[in-house]
C-alpha cells in the first residue's frame, strides 16, 4: 500500500471506473485523512456482580471486549454474595458504552464507568 498526500491508495487496479458514491467516499477521506477516525481514550469501569449465576455471562461479555481489556481485577466479596470487578479500557467512547452496556443488561449487574477526556484535554 502506498500514500499519496493523505489518500492510502490500494491499487489503482482496484477501482478502475468509481461510482460518484465511491469517488465521494475517497473525496472525504482524503480531504479529512486521519481526523475521522475516532481516538481512543482510558477508561475505567467498576462491575458489581450480585447474582453468582450471572458471572458465566459477566465473563463471556468481557471476553468478547477482550481486546479493549488492559486489566482486570476481580475479588469475590463471600461474607455479602456478590464480586467486584475493576477493568482499565483503551477505547473508542462507542466500544466503551457498548461494553457497559451488555454489562447493565445482565441480571443482578451493575456497572459504571468513567473515561479520559482525550487529547488535549
């Protein structure tokens, strides 16, 4: 793969005769080149989990986001039947809420999190 200015060009084999909605899309790209993609931030999120049933399904949405996962801390609180899970994330906003999200859905879940503002900030 090559670069021209900002445009990553594939292979000029690849599209020989583009769409407008093809030459647009490249248009876009090239004009805005990195600034569209969106940046990752830190985030942290707390995980309580009340019912021990629901930690198989706690586990397979975490290892689903296993990739946004920098670390992961769980301590079972015996003496109240619950656990406490803390993760540290590297993620876009989007993948963060998502993973939140699946998480609250869960039965006897609850969860929040808190993420960098970003660059700059």
């Amino acid at each position: 793969m090559q670069r021209e200015g900002s445009l990553k060009v594939i292979g000029h084999d690849a599209v020989r005769s583009p769409s407008l909605c093809e030459r647009l899309f490249f248009l876009i790209f090239y004009e805005a080149g990195e600034d569209l993609m969106e940046e990752t931030r830190i985030g942290v999120a707390s995980v309580i989990v009340e019912d021990p049933d629901s930690v198989r399904e706690v586990n397979d949405v975490l290892h689903e986001h296993s990739g946004i996962i920098i670390g992961r801390m769980g301590v079972p609180y015996r003496e109240r039947g619950l656990s406490v899970i803390s993760l540290i994330l590297d993620a876009t906003p989007d993948e963060i809420s998502a993973l939140t999200g699946k998480l609250g859905k869960i039965k006897a879940v609850s969860v929040k999190a808190v993420m960098s503002k970003g660059r700059n900030s």
